[in-house]
C-alpha cells in the first residue's frame, strides 16, 4: 500500500489512487487534493484509527481484485 499520512484528528493524506476510490465508495468525503512537486496526494475526512481498519477492510475487498485486473486490462492496450 502506497503512503497514508495523519494531517489531523480527523484528516488523512493518501498517495494511493485504488484506496482513494475506495475511500470515495464508502462515503467519505475528499477534503482536497494536494500537489508538492510531481507528488499527489488526496486529503479525507477520516479519523486515523478508522483508516487503518478501513486499509485492512479494503486490502481483503473484491474492489482491490478488480482495481488490479484493471490495470491488468488497461496495460493490454
């Protein structure tokens, strides 16, 4: 898993696109997207304890298989 950082109480910073959409599909609201250099990052209203059991939850989801046959799709083309 890419990096996931603690901003506040109730903010992480994520570097990871697939957990990002995870994050979007259970309803958590994107709080911003940052950009220092070429690295992008995507901020959530999130508490910290509850990321990390959300990363074991979504680490164990069929939306990671599907993320990864995707990208196994997408580099056929």
């Amino acid at each position: 898993m890419a990096n996931t950082s603690n901003q506040n109480n109730n903010h992480i910073a994520t570097d990871d696109l697939a957990f990002s959409a995870y994050l979007k599909m259970r309803g958590y609201p994107l709080i911003r997207s940052n950009s220092i250099r070429s690295k992008k990052s995507f901020v959530f209203n999130l508490e910290k304890n509850k990321a990390e059991e959300l990363k074991l939850e979504f680490i164990n989801s069929e939306f990671l298989n599907f993320y990864n046959e995707l990208r196994n799709m997408k580099k056929m083309l």
